[in-house]
C-alpha cells in the first residue's frame, strides 16, 4: 500500500485541487459545508393536485424569503398546521413530496426556502438559517386558519437541526403558541459533530477535522439544545439504512431529549421516510395523541 505522501505525488492535479478546497474551507469556515441551494424548480404544488398559495416575507436583517402555503385539503377545519423545514439540498420543491401528503390528512403545511434557496434572496449560514425560520414561524402563528389550532414542526436532516434550535429557543422564552410537537427524521445531532464525522472519512482532510470544526458556532448543537424543548413532545425518526446521516444522529438526540419522546425506527433511504404508508401513519397518531399539549 502506497504511503500517503506518495499518493499525493502520484496524482499533483488532485492534490492542488484538495489543497484549495483545504485552504478555502481554514479562511471562511466550515459552515458552508451544510448548504447546497440551487434555484431550479422541480415541482410546484398545484402538479400534485394541492392548492397553495406563494408567500413572501422580509427578514429584518433585508432579504427576502419565498414560501409555500398548502391549505388542509377536507371540508372540516384542519387538524392543526406543520411547518416543514426542508433538507440541505436544491430547494424547497425538491424536497416537497415529504410534505405534500399532509394536506389530504387535514393539515395544513406552511414550507419556505432558506435565504440564497429557490426564490429567497441572500446566501446561506447557519444563523441566518435560523433567522429565517424564526421569520416563519412568526408569520405562520399570525394566519388565521392556524389560530387556536395545533401547531407541529417537521423538520427533515437540515432542517432537523435548524429546527431544535428554533423550537428549544421558543419553549425556553415561553413564546405563544407553544409548539405541540417536534418531529425529526434523519436529522444530525450536531452541527459540529457531523462536520467532525465527514472530514474524519477523508484521509486528506482527516488532520483538519477539529480545526475546521471549531470555526462552526457551537451555539446550536442539537444534543446539548434538545432537552430544552421540554414538555413539547418530541418524535425522533431515523433509518438504519440511512447512508448520509448514520442511524446512531437519531439515537443520540433521543438519549439527549427529554420526556415526553418517542423514537420511530425506520428502513429507508435518507429523507425518504414517507414513502412508506406505516411511517406516515406512526406520524399522525403521534400528532393526534399530543394535540391538546
């Protein structure tokens, strides 16, 4: 087996190329790593036979967010409403499947694009992110078809994430509505752990692993924030066969969290949960039997 020095020799074009990526990451940070938009549109709501409604809202820091609005799709007053924080790739109508199947259910579904997403104005960080979701939340809570009703945030892998921060933060200044739910599928249980994790699989970037982890804020790392949510139940999804995010992310926020919490075990590829009727399903009872928190 070749030493690692002259594997570097034997291909110099890839080892300039890693060396730039090295560089570029030591002088702006790793954060970058979590966020890959495009601005494509790969499917609208209306081609999946939902109504919606495009909503636009301002930031207080000037951008501009772009959002999906999905009304319950019964004749009754909708169950409660889920706010749907996508994944870190492409954009929201790329990963709207994940929630589309919400609306025949009764629920309602509020999703938005995080800033330099879609049609949202900016570029992407961590604390923006969060910036925006909060702009959500505060826009959603003030729509009158999600007064007096039960309100549960989704967030998938990224928005996961995001998610724990928003929702440890809301319960923790006893904001109102409180949430009555917060659901996690393939979400990483750090920001800084899962950067660790990723560099560490590259021999290149091995030795750089806890310096280029340590330019992350270490202000959001979902197991130290996940027992803040308490007592808004949580539910912890994660797939044994998830290839991106490994299957012990899920059971470190569960073990972190506090009651009341419940852990759905799943076999799927990562963010494809919904595609299985049974998962969908042990979603509904968890949001109906925690309805009235």
């Amino acid at each position: 087996m070749a030493s690692r020095p002259a594997r570097l020799l034997l291909n110099p074009r890839a080892a300039i190329v890693a060396f730039l990526a090295i560089t570029a990451l030591l002088q702006t940070g790793c954060s970058s790593v979590f966020f890959y938009p495009d601005n494509a549109t790969y499917i609208t709501p209306d081609r999946l036979n939902l109504d919606y409604q495009d909503i636009y809202l301002d930031t207080a820091d000037g951008e501009t967010l772009h959002g999906w609005w999905l009304p319950a799709l019964t004749d009754e007053p909708a169950k409660g409403t889920v706010y749907y924080l996508h994944g870190n790739a492409q954009n929201v109508s790329a990963h709207i499947l994940n929630a589309a199947w919400l609306p025949e259910q009764g629920y309602n579904v509020f999703t938005l694009d995080y800033r330099g997403y879609g049609q949202s104005t900016g570029a992407p960080d961590i604390e923006g992110a969060l910036h925006d979701i909060e702009t959500g939340l505060r826009w959603l809570i003030e729509q009158k078809d999600t007064q007096n009703r039960p309100l549960y945030l989704l967030g998938q892998s990224l928005g996961g994430a995001l998610g724990v921060a928003l929702a440890s933060e809301w319960t923790q200044r006893s904001e109102q509505p409180p949430l009555n739910g917060l659901i996690l599928d393939g979400t990483f249980s750090g920001f800084r752990y899962i950067a660790r994790e990723k560099l560490g699989l590259f021999w290149l970037t091995w030795p750089f692993q806890y310096p280029l982890s340590w330019t992350i804020p270490d202000d959001y790392e979902g197991t130290d924030r996940i027992a803040g949510v308490s007592p808004v139940p949580v539910m912890i999804i994660h797939s044994v066969r998830d290839g991106i995010i490994p299957f012990e992310h899920g059971v470190r926020l569960y073990e972190a969290a506090e009651k009341p919490k419940a852990f759905l075990r799943t076999d799927t590829p990562h963010a494809a949960t919904f595609v299985i009727p049974a998962y969908r399903e042990a979603v509904l009872e968890f949001m109906e039997r925690n309805f009235s928190h």
